[in-house]
C-alpha cells in the first residue's frame, strides 16, 4: 500500500516533438510494499526522497536511499520493493517517444546504467512538482509539460553524479526466491517450516540467510506483506473487515486489527474513514504535507 498523489496525462497528443509526458506523482509507501515483477511501456524515473528499498532488474539488485534515482525501461521486467524497517518515498516522472533513448545515451543512464546518484536531488523534485500543478488538457498545458520533461533531460546531463557501483547487492538466490514465495502465497497460511520445505533447506539455515539479506525475520515479513495487502483492499473495496481479514491470510479479525493498527498506528476502520479521493483543490496541500513531513522542502544539496 502507498500514499500518492499523480496525473496521468491524457493520450491526446496535439504536437508530434518526439518526446511526450505521461504521468508523474509523489508517493509514501508501508513496509514491504512491492510493485512488479511487470514491464512498462514507458521509461520511468523514480527519485528516492526518504527511506530504502530494492530495485531489481536485468539480473541485477540495487538497494537504494535517500538521493538515488532509477530507471525503468520499456519492456524490461523489474520489481521494486520497499524496505521492511525504513520503507522508501519517492517521486516519479513517466516520458515516452522516438528520441528519449538518443536523450539517455548523453546522460549518466547511458550504456544500459539502471541507478545513479545525484548531489541535488531536490532539483528533480521541482521539476516533478511543477508537472502537477498543469491539470487541464489543452495545446499550452502539453507544451508546458514537454518543456519540464526536456529540463529534466538537461538535469541529467548537467548533473554531478555519484558512481552507483555500491549500490548493487550480491545476488542471493534463497532469500529472494522466500521473499517471492512469501508475496505469492500470503494469502494461504503458511509458517516457516512449509518455506524450508518447499525450498528443501533447513528451517535454522533459511531464517538466517533471510533475515540476513532483508533485516527482518520472515516471519515479520510476512505480516507486513498481508498488512500491505489488506491496507490496499481497505482502499479500493467496499468489502466488510472480516473478509480482508481472511482474504489476506489472518484466521481471526481481532488478530488482524491488532496487527494493522501495531503497522499502521490505526485500526482497520480508522484507516479506511481516513483515506479519500485526493480533488485538485486538496492535492497542493497533500503534497505539501508528504513534502514536509519528508523534510524536502528546502532540501539543501544532498551528501555522503
């Protein structure tokens, strides 16, 4: 589950400039919130504002932090996942067209690079801001849009940037094909022993090599994943609490409200009475908070 504010563009296009917005948005996330695998049709930066989280893509695992920005290329299958005790914000600016790729090879994203580093994180921030205050449809708005998508592009290629090299993780087959299970079976109850089984390793060696790789134990995991689950049920659903309860893999409510408000900091009934459809006269002030609450505003020059 996440907390974001976004536009998405719509597919009218007036102008043919090789280059065209799609969407961008600001997002808080819980614990363990996963995304993927999938692919896009569309390349996607993403700028981590706060918190951690790993980006996996092309074979490859990046755990990544405050200032990293990531690309998602068209059709290319990635996952991304937040981090179980630090669980990661960001910002996101989706662009497509004919001369993005040719854009990219003058970038630090150039050769194929997934991840990079940047000092002033905060500038691409600006820019993503700025697309979300043009919400109408006409000929000006676009040309507005392909021009801050354009200043994004000249960011990247004017920016100082930090070597990412650190930032990819030695991949561990056992711990990520748990943590896999683990998203593909919440629903079911399962308990350790049925993981090690299925993996034909020992129990001991298994919640080791696990909580070593993810810091957390899986058992922890696997409760943040169903609060995830049911956190966006509560959302997106009219159903009753009792049903999300057993949809996402409690055997009791009172065992489920219990554990969502020790995520959360509210009950389930709570959670859901507090989320409502985010109107244009409410999303500066929206933005503003997660901003805030971020300590963006104001970011000075990120740092080592």
């Amino acid at each position: 589950m996440e907390k974001s504010i976004f536009y998405i563009a719509p597919e009218t296009q007036y102008f043919n400039i090789g280059i065209q917005y799609r969407f961008s948005g600001f997002s808080q996330t819980m614990s363990l919130h996963n995304y993927g695998p999938t692919v896009r049709t569309h390349y996607i930066f993403h700028i981590i504002l706060d918190g951690k989280g790993t980006f996996s893509v092309d074979d490859q695992q990046f755990h990544l932090s405050k200032g990293d920005i990531f690309l998602v290329r068209p059709d290319m299958i990635h996952r991304y996942i937040s981090d179980a005790n630090a669980p990661w914000s960001y910002c996101w600016l989706a662009i497509k067209g004919p001369v993005v790729s040719d854009f990219l090879e003058k970038t630090p994203f150039a050769n194929n690079v997934h991840v990079i580093q940047s000092h002033h994180f905060s500038t691409y921030i600006d820019i993503i801001q700025n697309t979300l205050q043009i919400r109408d449809a006409n000929p000006s708005s676009e040309l507005k849009l392909t021009s801050l998508c354009l200043d994004f592009f000249n960011k990247l290629m004017t920016d100082d940037f930090i070597s990412s090299k650190e930032k990819v993780l030695t991949y561990q087959k056992l711990p990520v094909n748990t943590m896999t299970y683990l998203l593909n079976n919440y629903t079911d109850d399962i308990k350790v022993s049925d993981i090690s089984d299925h993996m034909f390793v020992n129990r001991s060696h298994l919640s080791r090599v696990f909580k070593s790789y993810y810091n957390t134990t899986i058992q922890n995991a696997l409760q943040q994943i169903r609060i995830n689950a049911a956190a966006n049920l509560l959302y997106t659903t009219h159903q009753s609490i009792l049903d999300i309860s057993i949809a996402v893999g409690f055997n009791s409510q009172i065992v489920f409200n219990r554990a969502f408000k020790k995520l959360t900091g509210l009950n389930p009934s709570q959670f859901r009475n507090q989320q409502h459809q985010v109107n244009h006269e409410t999303a500066d002030q929206e933005l503003t908070d997660i901003l805030q609450n971020l300590s963006v505003l104001g970011e000075t020059p990120f740092s080592t």
